[in-house]
C-alpha cells in the first residue's frame, strides 16, 4: 500500500527518507513517495487514490486549505485549525487531520521548551501559522501576529496584535518568533523580516527545514540568538502521520 506527499515544488522534502526506513525497520507494508501535483490535477489525483492504492498522504504547500475542499470529514484539530496536513481513506472515505499541531507542540516539549504566559510572535497567516497558533493557546502563550492579509485576522481571535511584516523587525520583547511563511525554504531562502532590535533571549524557530539555516536563522546565529528548524516538527508530526495510517491498515 501506499502513502505519501502532496504538495507543489517538494522533491527537496526528507519524508519520504523519515517515513520508508521507518516502514523498513518494523516490517510495514507501507512505501511513501512524492505527489508533486499541480493545482488543477487534484481532483484527478483524489480519483486515482483507489486504483493506485494510495491509503493516505501528507498534505504541505501550497494546499493544506485547499485540500479541505476534498475531505469527507475533519479531525477535530484539523476543524479547530482549518487546514489538513494529513489525510486516511478509510472505507473510501477520507478524513483530515491536523498532525503538525501535535508536531509543533512535540518539538517545544523536546527543547523543554514552554512559552505559557510568555510573549511569541508568528510570521504569516497559512495552514501552517494557524497549527503553531492553535499549540500556543493550547499552552497560553500570549500571541502576535505579522502578515499582511486584513482577511485573516479573523482566523486568530485570540492575538493580542497583528502588524505587517515590515512592521515586525524590532524582536526584542518576544520569548520566540517563528516563520511560518513560505520564505526560507529551499526554493526561496529569504527572511521574511529584517530584524532591526532584538533580545538574547530570543529564539527564533524557522518550521522550513531545508536548507537547515534559512537566512532568518543564519541572522539570529550571527546575533547570537538559539535558533531551531523544523526538523523536529517534521519528524514529531510524521509519526503521528504513521500513527494515524497504521491504525487504518490493522482495521482493513
């Protein structure tokens, strides 16, 4: 059977490594490749999930939103969020997940790392802003938000603020940052705001993860600052990923 990733421009992505020697290892009848799809394709890659055999697949940029459109039924985290990074067919149903939440929070928790009552602000508006927004009120952080879409303020009720990202570069009264946007990748390794003040105790945290220092890291190092990548959300949401297709294949 197989799983996999559904995104756009994503053959630098290190799931298919994460997920096959895991597979390997436990003996699991799973292989997992990329599903680099245009936008316009995805319906004829919902259609072909049955013949291929496809029992589920991660979702990345640019379609965590988008996905939902194809969804019979939402996890409650993924409802809560409102973007899907995973998807199980189950009984030809397909239901949506959110597991870069549980990723998100898993990666704090490996650093020993807890933010409740501290300042954090999150760079951009996506699926993936929205998952590290939904943890830090899971933990009671106090949020802020930089983006520029007037729209989106109201997917985040409980922000103490909202700026643009050029309004964003004094960084000093924050326990973390944390870029959620598309900028930092491998395909477009720029910082998504120019840091004009900043504290020492800072961090900064980029949810891309190739390269492994964005030039927003990079920055933050050259300032001294503790910087972390999104491997580790990577790797923490991957295995509730496999957690979720497991379970599915034992009850098939």
């Amino acid at each position: 059977m197989k799983v996999g990733l559904l995104g756009r421009n994503i053959s630098y992505s290190r799931s298919p490594e994460i997920h096959n020697s895991w597979y390997k290892e436990r003996h699991i009848p799973l292989s997992y490749s990329i599903f680099d799809v245009k936008r316009d394709d995805i319906p004829s890659f919902i259609e072909s999930l049955e013949r291929e055999g496809i029992i589920g697949f991660n979702v990345t940029v640019p379609y965590k939103e988008h996905i939902m459109g194809f969804i019979h039924e939402l996890h409650s985290e993924a409802l809560e969020v409102g973007a899907v990074n995973t998807v199980v067919v189950k009984n030809g149903r397909r239901i949506g997940y959110c597991t870069d939440v549980h990723g998100f929070e898993r990666s704090l928790a490996d650093s020993s790392l807890n933010f409740k009552g501290k300042k954090v602000l999150i760079l951009g508006s996506g699926g993936a802003a929205r998952a590290v927004y939904t943890a830090f009120k899971h933990m009671g952080a106090e949020i802020h938000m930089a983006f520029r879409s007037e729209e989106k303020k109201v997917q985040f009720p409980e922000s103490k603020s909202f700026m643009s990202l050029e309004e964003a570069g004094d960084i000093s009264g924050y326990s973390m940052v944390v870029n959620c946007t598309k900028l930092g990748n491998i395909n477009d390794d720029r910082s998504p705001i120019e840091i004009t003040g900043y504290s020492p105790e800072t961090i900064l945290y980029d949810l891309n993860y190739e390269p492994k220092y964005s030039t927003f890291l990079r920055k933050g190092k050259e300032l001294g600052l503790r910087v972390i990548n999104g491997e580790s959300m990577l790797r923490n949401q991957a295995m509730k990923s496999i957690e979720i297709w497991t379970d599915a294949l034992k009850q098939s």
